[in-house]
C-alpha cells in the first residue's frame, strides 16, 4: 500500500490520550505529511497505530529526521518536523 505524500498540512496541537517500510519516511521533506487511515477501528487504536508509525520510523534509523503523528478524522497523519 502506497500513502500520499501532502504538503502545507498544518499540524494540530497534541492531545493526551529487516524489510523494506510501508510507509514513505526516505522521500519525505520537512513539512511533508501522509495520512493512514483506520478503516472503522475503535478510537482506541488511534494511540496504536500512531505508536507503529513512529515505531516504525525509529527502526529505520533515518538520521537527522525527526517525525510527528496526530489523531485526524477517521485515520492518523505523520509529519517530518526535522
């Protein structure tokens, strides 16, 4: 599965609550956001999927890069912040 790289997404204020990756983290640019969404999950799995994108953007190690995730709509979106 391919995500759309957006950009001028505007990030909103946070709130409490071995292979190659599916998500597109190396093509990124600062700014740059892709949304995944939760195809009818409870909210609960919000938090879960937020922890496995960036989880996942961790493992791959991308030096110098930096990524954020937020709860939007039915789905999550990541953005490279550095």
């Amino acid at each position: 599965m391919m995500f759309k790289i957006e950009t001028g997404v505007a990030i909103p204020p946070m709130t409490r609550g071995g292979r190659e990756t599916m998500y597109p983290f190396k093509e990124m640019a600062i700014g740059d956001s892709f949304y995944v969404p939760l195809r009818g999950s409870p909210i609960k799995t919000i938090f879960r999927l937020q922890n496995s994108i960036l989880g996942s953007a961790r493992r791959r190690r991308y030096p110098g890069k930096q990524f954020s995730t937020r709860a939007e709509g039915e789905g999550v979106r990541c953005w490279r912040i550095k």
